[in-house]
C-alpha cells in the first residue's frame, strides 16, 4: 500500500525542509505550534521514520527523485 500525504503534511514537510522552525511554520499556517508537531508526528509515522532527520532525508530523497512528495 503506498503511503500519500495529504496536501497540508506535504506544506509542513517542504516548511521542514527549507529549515523553517515549528512557530515559522504555525504562523504561516495560522495554527498552534502543536498542531505542527502533530502533522510532523504522522509524517514521520507515514514514512516509518524514528525521528526528524530520517524524515527530513526521505523527503529530500522523494523530492529529488520524483520532483514531487508522497
């Protein structure tokens, strides 16, 4: 089964890539820095990722190979 991010967890993933921090990004979006945390949570559930930098690695990896996120 593939794994598909909705459209706010690719926003928040490509946010995480460019280096914006959890408060940059809850500004942009208009949502509590939990509500962040949160998505970044499932992102790296989705992805069967440990922590943020093995989620930050596939969605460079994804980006790169595919021009596009899950």
């Amino acid at each position: 089964m593939a794994t598909v991010l909705t459209v706010r967890q690719k926003q928040i993933g490509l946010c995480l890539l460019s280096g914006m921090s959890l408060k940059e990004i809850a500004r942009r979006y208009e949502v509590s820095v939990h509500t962040v945390r949160d998505h970044q949570n499932i992102i790296k559930a989705k992805l069967s990722c440990r922590n943020a930098y093995q989620m930050g690695y596939l969605l460079g990896f994804f980006l790169q190979k595919n021009k596009k996120l899950p």
